[in-house]
C-alpha cells in the first residue's frame, strides 16, 4: 500500500471516530452545553444577541439541505449543524423561518431590529451603548439637555472666570450651553444661517437641530455616541479626551459623560 493510501486511511478512521463521538453524545448534552454558556454571556448582551442572529441564520441555510441519516459525511455534518440549529432556536426563544420569510441581510450595511438596551449597571460599569440614530437621538438629546441645562431653553450659563480658558469672559446659551463664542460659526456651519446669540436663545427649534446635527456627524465619525457626547464637551473624542484630562470648571469629561449615560438610560427604561 502506497504511503498517500495509507495518509488517506488515517485520516478517513479519524473523521470516522469523530462523527462517532458525536453520534454518541446525547440532544440533552448539548442542551445543557448551550445552558452553560447563556449564563457565561448574560454579560455581554450585545455580542450574544449579534453572535445570536448570525448563528442562527447560517445555520438555518444548511436545514433546506438536510437528509435523513446516511452514511455520507457530507451529509451528517449538514444534519448535524441542523440540530445545533435547533437547539439554539429553542434557547433563545427563536421561532424557524418559513419558506417564503425572508432571511436576514447579514452586511454590514444591513439594518438589524433594535440592539438590547444596556442596564444601569452596564452603563455604570463604562459599558457603550447600542445607538440607533432614529429611534434614538432624541433620547441622546435630551439627556444631553438635563446635564447642561436642566432643559432650559433659555438658560444662560456663568460667565468663565478661568483666565486660562478659550471661553474666558464667554458664558453659554440655551438648552444645550453652546458657548456665546461658537453661536455664529455653529449656526451657520450646521443651520445653514448664522444667528446672533439672542435669535439663538429665543429659537427653540434651532437649537434642536443644531445639537442633532453635530452628535449626527459626530457619531458617524467615530462610531459611539460616547464618543459624540465628548466632542460636544471638550472637541475630542472620549478616550483621547480623558488621556488629557479634559475638564471644565466644574467637572472632567468621564463625570460628564457618566451623568449623560445615567440619564440616557433612564429615558430607556422609561
């Protein structure tokens, strides 16, 4: 026998003792193994619900091709990713697509149901937060809104007394605080009209928009609204801004962005 013939021999008994080993643990084993590790990820919802639906749909596309056991290899491991497929639909509380549903778009630019809302505690803990533009902004702002100005359009904010400070002798303006000095350039770069700090404070809806437009592109540049969030405190994201220590008067960018998470998430829970 020729040493390729025996090569293939060996690895035909390994593939062999393999599927045995399989064909001999139990639906109950595998079960209990995907129990174990639910409890393992109760920790990171979002990974498990992304890890969830992948799994899921993948394995689904093998169960239109599934036969009854057979001594093919090939068709074995299909039947078994259909059991696995099962198992998991069971877990998760996932229900088998019809014939005709429609499967998931699994690219990057496909448009998934709403991420899992992140808990206080994960929020506490630095967890990001699952960010949808729509169906979230509006929480984001006001959030935003509570921490600068208790949701005061009107509000007026003390005059800076830091000598060493770009805004010294400037004071900030509205719902949002937009410092007095950045008014004009704001408005005009994201309304589209440059406004005068008094027709900035007297006009509610601008200020909205201005706010929703800057986190918008904030958020597309750097992927977390956290990251949003601190360039609209101190011009950098989070991570760049805490090595430097951004801070104001009153308080270092993590507070800030820590009362804004705690906030936020409050509004998600309703």
């Amino acid at each position: 026998m020729s040493l390729d013939a025996r090569q293939e021999r060996q690895r035909l008994s390994v593939f062999n003792s393999a599927l045995e080993d399989w064909r001999s643990n139990s639906t109950q084993d595998a079960q209990d193994s995907i129990r174990r590790g639910r409890g393992l990820i109760q920790d990171t919802r979002q990974s498990q619900s992304d890890a969830a639906r992948r799994v899921k749909a993948s394995m689904r596309q093998g169960e239109s091709s599934r036969a009854e056991k057979s001594t093919d290899p090939n068709k074995e491991i299909v039947s078994f990713l259909g059991s696995w497929s099962s198992i998991i639909d069971e877990e998760f509380g996932g229900e088998p697509y019809a014939e005709d549903e429609e499967r998931p778009n699994l690219g990057e630019d496909s448009k998934s149901d709403r991420p899992p809302r992140v808990t206080q505690r994960e929020a506490d803990e630095g967890m990001f937060m699952p960010f949808d533009l729509e169906e979230d902004m509006d929480n984001a702002l006001s959030a935003l809104g509570s921490i600068e100005s208790s949701k005061d359009y009107s509000a007026l904010g003390p005059v800076i007394n830091i000598k060493k400070s770009m805004y010294y002798g400037d004071r900030a303006h509205g719902y949002y605080q937009v410092m007095g000095k950045n008014v004009g350039p704001w408005t005009k770069k994201y309304l589209g009209k440059e406004m005068t700090k008094e027709e900035f404070l007297a006009d509610p809806e601008s200020q909205d928009k201005l706010a929703k437009t800057f986190l918008t592109k904030e958020y597309k540049k750097h992927g977390t609204i956290e990251d949003a969030i601190s360039v609209w405190f101190t011009g950098s994201p989070l991570a760049k801004a805490k090595k430097k220590g951004a801070a104001d008067q009153n308080i270092s960018v993590n507070e800030y962005v820590e009362r804004w998470r705690q906030d936020y998430v409050k509004l998600l829970e309703g």
